[in-house]
C-alpha cells in the first residue's frame, strides 16, 4: 500500500472514530436528559405534596443523568436539592445530619465546577454550610459570590434573610448590616415579598422578622399590607 493510500485509510479512520465518540456522546447527553426530565416531573409540585416514594423515583433518576452526564450543572443542582428534601422528610442523628449536609454540599460544588456564574447555586451552597457552620466566614463568602453573580436576585436577597434569621444571635455587624439591606432591597418586588413571611415562618422567627420590619421607612409600604398586619400585630 503506498504511503498516499495508507494516510487517506488513516484518515478515514479517524473520521469515523470521530463520528462514532460523537455520535455515543450524544446519545449520551439525549438519555441523561431524559433522565433529568423524568426528575423534574415528579418534583412538579408543591413541597408539601411530594411524597417519599417521589423523591425516591426522583433521585434515582437523576443519579443516572450525572452518571451518564456528570459534566452538566443542571443535574448536580437538581440532585443536591432532592437530597435537601429528603434530607427534611426524615429524621436522623446527628452524625447523619452531618453526612447529609456534606453529601448536598459536594453536589453544588460540582455544579459550580461547571458553572461558576450561578447565583441560586451559590446562595443554596451559603444555606447548606449555614446549616453546618451557623454564620461563618465561608458562608459569607459564598454569599458575597452569590451577590457577585446575581446582584438583584430576589431568591439571593430571600436566601441571605433566611441566613440571617436563622443565625442572628451570632451575626457580625456587617452580616447583620447585609440582612438588613437584604431585606430592603426584597421589599422593592411588592407582593413577592410574602415569601419572606413564608421562611421565617418555616425557621420558626416571626417575630424576629417583624421586629426587623417595624421601624424604618423602607419598610412602611410592608407594614401596610395585610401580611404584615396579621403576623405582626
């Protein structure tokens, strides 16, 4: 065989090598999607009604879409966060709690691997440490990269007030200084800001957030509504 036709085989070859590692890594990414998809379906619902057997389907099937595909954010975002639901449907010990946080904790670092500009999954990976840590530095560092990414995301402005509710006793003034301007900042969306009164009722710190609400005139358009009124007063 001249040297002419062996180059040409040997292109042919690759070609085709090409095409087929494109081609499996396609249908690849088609089946974890489709896995992903499957997740998704049966978290389409409120919290309140998804059951265990659902997480369960769920996490299994989102288990195989980053297996399959464990380059994609998406589905390390979607992982970590059934986990956090099972992880509150169920009671454990506290070495077990420990393990559950860490277990969250690696999925949305690995999603912030491969998408750095991701302000919700910074603001998630900042509660999931909180939860560990209380108020550390490291939490607000994720928090301050949450605010680099999404500087007027208002589920990173409800995130940062739940933080802060849930640790307020041990807050450095410029943490406490955040959730205040945090907070500020969330009353500008109106009526969306009742998902604020949602957390803090879910923390168990009502009464701190009205305490928060009650002076200032930032704060005067909220205390008007009837929301205010019926947890404040």
């Amino acid at each position: 065989m001249s040297n002419f036709k062996r180059k040409r085989f040997t292109n042919i070859l690759l070609l085709m090598l090409l095409a087929f590692i494109i081609c499996y890594q396609s249908l690849q990414s088609m089946r974890a999607n489709a896995w992903y998809f499957n997740s998704l379906n049966l978290l389409d619902q409120s919290e309140s009604l998804i059951t265990h057997g659902d997480l369960i389907l769920a996490e299994q099937a989102i288990t195989l879409a980053t297996r399959l595909d464990p380059t994609h954010p998406h589905y390390w975002q979607i992982s970590a966060y059934i986990k956090t639901l099972v992880f509150t449907q169920i009671n454990e010990n506290n070495n077990q709690h420990f393990l559950k946080y860490n277990e969250v904790e690696l999925e949305l670092l690995k999603s912030l691997q491969y998408r750095q500009a991701w302000a919700n999954t910074w603001i998630e990976l900042a509660k999931v440490v909180s939860y560990q840590e209380g108020a550390s530095d490291r939490v607000y560092t994720y928090i301050q990269m949450a605010k680099k990414t999404g500087p007027f995301n208002l589920y990173v402005q409800l995130g940062i007030i739940q933080i802060g509710l849930m640790n307020w006793q041990q807050l450095s003034p410029s943490f406490k200084a955040l959730y205040i301007s945090e907070l500020k900042l969330a009353t500008l969306y109106g009526k969306e800001f009742d998902k604020a009164f949602e957390i803090a009722r879910q923390v168990n710190k009502i009464p701190l957030l009205c305490l928060s609400l009650k002076f200032g005139r930032n704060f005067k358009p909220v205390r008007e509504r009837y929301i205010y009124q019926k947890n404040c007063n």
